[in-house]
C-alpha cells in the first residue's frame, strides 16, 4: 500500500492510490507544520500570514505533484492536464481534497507500458 512513494511513473491500483493519498496529505501537513513554526520563529508571520501561506501550499503542491506525475507517466493528455489543474482549484477547500485528483493520475498507465513514445 505504501511503496514506492517516490515513484511517480508507477501505475498504482487502487489500494496503492489510496496509500499514496494518505502518505502525501500527512507528509504535505507535516512539512506546512514545521514551515509554519520555522517563519514564525524567525519572522514572527502570526496566524493570518500563517493562513495564507496554507493556502498557497494547498494550492501548489497538488499541482507539482500531478505535473511531475504526467511526465513521469509520459501522457501529456488533455484530460490529464485538466486533472492536475483541478487539483490545485479543489486545494483550496484544502489539502486533503486537492490531492484526490492527484491519487487518481497515479492510477493511469503510462505510455511506457502501452509502448507509446
């Protein structure tokens, strides 16, 4: 369920998918957490900058995260380009929703496999 992590080219199930979304969510919260106490300590950002920067976090990396997906996959589809896109819109209900799109690339196969170049 949880292997590969790191792995971004891998054609996952859905039990992997799921593993995927989980371990991200927590590892993405985890590195705002510890972001959010390392400004704090240095610049004083207080609870409303802390916010936005959330926010943004949210938005940006479920993006990335779906983009080095695609290329690593190789399927530069139009479906899959709105994909990755959605997930950055849906991050802004939070973090959580905007990495489901996100599982779900994980789950196509890649064009490696079908032999597409």
């Amino acid at each position: 369920m949880f292997s590969d992590l790191f792995d971004y080219g891998k054609d996952r199930n859905t039990k992997e998918a799921f593993g995927f979304y989980i371990a991200y969510t927590i590892m993405g919260l985890l590195a705002l957490f510890i972001l959010g106490i390392v400004l704090e300590i240095m610049f004083s950002i207080g609870l409303e900058n802390g916010k936005k920067l959330g926010y943004v976090f949210a938005i940006i990396v479920p993006i990335t995260i779906s983009f080095i997906i695609i290329n690593k996959k190789n399927t530069m589809k139009f479906t899959y380009i709105l994909l990755a896109l959605l997930s950055g819109i849906l991050g802004l209900f939070g973090a959580f929703i905007g990495l489901i799109p996100t599982a779900y690339l994980t789950t196509r196969i890649s064009n490696k496999k079908r032999g597409v170049q």
